[in-house]
C-alpha cells in the first residue's frame, strides 16, 4: 500500500451479508459509518449498497495518512464492532480491502 503524492490513503472495502443478515448488516452499517467519519485524519467515509446485488456493500474511504487510517482500524471502538461484523458477513474483513492508486492522465 501506498499513499499518494498528497499522502491521502483511499481504501476501498467490499463486504457481502451472509444469507438472510442483509438488513440486519446494512443496519450495521449504517449506525457505524457516522463514527468514522469523526475518527482524526478522515477525509471521507461513504458506505454504499451495490446496485442490483442485495447485500453487496461498498464502503470508500479517503484519510489524510497511513498513520490515521491505522489509528481508525486500532481503535477501541472498532475492536467492539469486527466480531458484530464478522458475525453478518461471509468472508474476511481484509478479503474486500483495496487500496487505490489514484492517476491522471496526461491532458
């Protein structure tokens, strides 16, 4: 992972509800997300459904450092949540981590 020439950290994080907990994880979700979004060092935290995939969820988010993106993920709040999380989710948290790169082409 690396960050970028500004030193932003984008992640994006892709998660599917095991069957039948697709309300009770969007549900989730959504009560996690505003907290995160107050966590130091983000610049963005959006959670999304996928269109046309019922408990398919994205979650894309932009922080100003490494640093503050692995403050988020050590935080004592985060710790209470993952257990929750992992009991509404098929997978792993970090099967549906992707860090972006981002680029610009040349105008």
């Amino acid at each position: 992972m690396t960050t970028t020439s500004n030193h932003y950290v984008t992640v994006l994080w892709e998660a599917r509800a095991k069957a039948g907990k697709e309300a009770a994880m969007k549900e989730f979700m959504t009560a996690a997300v505003t907290a995160s979004r107050h966590d130091t060092g983000n610049i963005d935290y959006d959670a999304h459904q996928v269109e046309g995939e019922p408990g398919t969820f994205v979650i894309f988010e932009r922080w100003e450092s490494r640093e503050a993106l692995d403050g988020h993920l050590h935080a004592p709040r985060m710790q209470e949540l993952v257990p929750q999380l992992l009991e509404l989710m098929d997978g792993t948290i970090e099967d549906g981590i992707r860090f972006l790169q981002p680029f610009r082409p040349a105008q």
